[in-house]
C-alpha cells in the first residue's frame, strides 16, 4: 500500500520541517512554492527556547542552522533628558546553560536554506514556482489547482504559506492584514568595535523611536529600527544604494551611541517594511485543509515569535496525528476533524496571545515625548532589575506546555 499523500504549500519557515516530521511518520508528502526558488528576501530571526526545541526533534537539523548563541542582553536610553544604560544582564546564556537552548540570532535565508536542504535530504520534494489558486475537495481527498496550470491531490492539505497566504484565501476569501501603525528599518552590518566579544541582543530606545539588534554571525549583526510612519507595503526587499543612503542620513538613531551609529554607517541589504498582524480566525482549518504558521495567525515582530511559534504549531499538529492517526493510513474527514479541532483548541488561544502581546509590545517601545519616554524608560529599569525573575518569566512563557 503507497503511503498517504500530504500537500504542503509553502516552502518557508514551516512547510519543510512539517514534511520532515510527516515523512518520519509514514506519510508522503510533498511542498508546492510559489516563489522559483528559495527566498534570499528577509533579515534575520531570533530563534528562542521553543522553537529550537522542537526543531531538536529532528536529528540533524539544528546543527544545519548557521547562527549564533546570544549570551547578553543591553537595553539603552537614547532620550537627551535621561540618556544611559537601563539594563544589562546575561540572562540568554544562563537559559542555554540552565535549560539547553537559548537564544539563536540567524539569518532569515539561512533558516530557509537550512530547512529546504533538511527537507531534501529525508527525500521530500519540493516543486518551486507553483501558486496555489484553487482547492476542491472530496470526500477522501483534496484536489488542488496554481497558477501555471498544473494540479495535484491529496488525502490531506497544509497551508504554510504566509502572510499572503492563498491557501487561506481559498479557504475564507479575501481578508486585508492589519497595519499595526509601525514601520522597520532593517539592516545587516558588521560588528562595531563598542559591540565586540559581547554577543549581544540590545535594545535602544529613543523618542519615537526603538531599535532592535542582535549578533547572527562571528562578525555581523542584525538591526532593525521601528517607528510610526505611513503604511509601507511588506517585500522584505532591499532598496537601492540612493534610498539607503537617504535613510543613513535621515534617521534619528544616526548619531547615536553603544554603536548605533556605525551600525546604520555600515549597514547592507537595508529594506524597509511595514508590520503587520490579522484578527484571530475562529478556525484554522475547513475540511480537510488546515492552515498552521503566519498563514494562521502572522504576527508583528516585537516578541521574536513568528518562526517560533509556527514550530509550535508543527509539533502539535504532528503530536496530534501520531495520537490519532498511528498507522499513518489515510485518515477520514472525521479524523483529520479531531486532529485539527484538538490542534486549535491549544493552539489558537496562545499565538493570539503572542499576536496581541507583540502588538502591545511594539505600542510601549515607540512612544513620544518626554514624559512618556521616561515612564517607558522606568519599566524597562524595573522589570530587568532582576534578572532572575525576569528570566523565569520568560522560561514559563517560551517553555510552558504548548500542547
């Protein structure tokens, strides 16, 4: 008997380690992308303590992810009026020597490199160049149609698809994304002299104005500057050498210190983007296509949980099979309706939290005004006065039990 056969569309951050995990398991399955090949777009992600446990879970693929281990933390008041260091702690190595994982600054194209080649290597194929328009489904089966004519079936559909997700347009319609308010700036630039040896996660927070940089290499870091401007459409593409130059010289973190300044001198691959996030779908699923990832539920980026959480989402849907499902044969409607249901039931309550925490979270970092920096300033001194507590707060959120 052939083994059962699962669409996966999207070759992102998802769709190569659910296939992984469903290979292991028994099931055939296979990623359609729309993209021609693998995304070099993007800046870099923070991999935290819950998404890297769950890619630990399969052998071999962490140690394909080319970053780097964070082992302290900076947050630093650019205001004029109460200009200083808030905070400053090593509490990213105490996680990694306390529990394993840490924190893992890395490129965004590394990430996808290393789970496509991940993917290749257990024989999953992935079939570049083919948008999702369509979807039919049977009673037994889902029939799926792209834009270059071709079509496929399969007992089962997932869509890992993104922000811009078709598999959810096909499955609810049309539903705008919601501009949170707030733009980035982002870059990628050689370690400043002030920065060295310290393989730092820093914040720098301004009037208006907050920055976000964290080391993703021996020799380089990740930056990126959030403030409220008008809507800017997300590609994550880089912009020309003129425009950048633009922003280098324009910016209000241009002559700040703690090597702010050198990292906005030397940054490369400098994009801008607008952040988005969406209402909290009721359903993930309808029939037997589910949505997992930022297909499901994208996030802004000021809890670094986007990746993280949609490994989340793979290991319990995967769980939730393996439970219900153990042979891995071609599950009914019925089946794949528990499965999905149960997946949900954890699954949306805590990335809405995430969802409207990092919303929240990106609301009290860029605020303006003297009075309101400082308020900002003073819960940043508070809650990182001690470190201990403030690293078992983060334990309980990134480590707590997500199924």
């Amino acid at each position: 008997m052939s083994a059962t056969k699962v669409i996966i569309v999207g070759a992102g951050i998802a769709g190569p380690l659910l296939a992984v995990q469903l290979k292991a398991q028994g099931y055939d399955p296979v990623i359609y992308e729309r993209s021609d090949s693998i995304s070099t777009a993007g800046l870099s992600l923070c991999l935290q303590a819950n998404g890297l446990n769950v890619l630990a879970k399969s052998p071999g693929l962490v140690e394909r992810l080319d970053g780097w281990p964070i082992d302290n933390m900076l947050f630093y008041s650019d205001l004029p009026a109460d200009r200083g260091v808030l905070a400053q702690n090593d509490v990213p190595a105490q996680l990694r020597a306390r529990y394993g994982p840490g924190f893992l600054g890395i490129r965004r194209p590394a990430v996808l490199r290393a789970l496509v080649a991940h993917a290749a290597a257990a024989g999953v194929p992935v079939r570049w160049g083919h948008k999702l328009v369509g979807l039919e489904q049977r009673d037994d089966a889902v029939t799926v149609r792209f834009a270059n004519g071709a079509e496929d079936s399969a007992s089962f559909v997932v869509g890992c698809d993104g922000l811009h997700s078709n598999t959810r347009v096909c499955l609810f319609g049309e539903s705008p994304a919601d501009f949170t308010g707030l733009t980035q700036w982002g870059g990628i630039s050689p370690i400043p002299e002030q920065l060295k040896d310290k393989s730092i996660f820093m914040n720098v927070f301004g009037d208006g104005i907050h920055l976000i940089a964290y080391q993703v290499s021996d020799s380089t870091i990740s930056w990126a500057i959030t403030q409220r401007e008008a809507e800017a459409k997300e590609t994550w593409r880089a912009m020309d050498e003129e425009s950048a130059e633009e922003f280098r010289k324009t910016t209000p973190l241009k002559d700040t210190g703690m090597g702010v300044k050198e990292l906005i001198q030397t940054g490369t691959n400098i994009t801008k983007y607008g952040l988005y996030d969406r209402p909290e779908l009721k359903t993930w699923h309808k029939g037997r296509v589910l949505l997992i990832g930022d297909a499901a539920h994208p996030t802004s980026p000021h809890l670094g949980q986007g990746a993280n959480q949609a490994f989340e989402d793979v290991d319990l849907l995967v769980s939730l099979l393996a439970t219900h499902n153990p042979g891995a044969a071609a599950p009914s409607t019925q089946t794949l309706g528990t499965v999905f249901e149960a997946l949900e039931a954890v699954r949306i309550p805590r990335s809405s939290a995430m969802v409207q925490g990092a919303r929240a979270q990106g609301e009290s970092r860029v605020v303006s005004g003297v009075d309101a920096c400082r308020a900002r300033n003073d819960v940043f001194r508070r809650d990182w006065a001690d470190p201990a507590a403030m690293m078992e707060k983060m334990v309980k959120s990134l480590m707590g039990p997500a199924k």
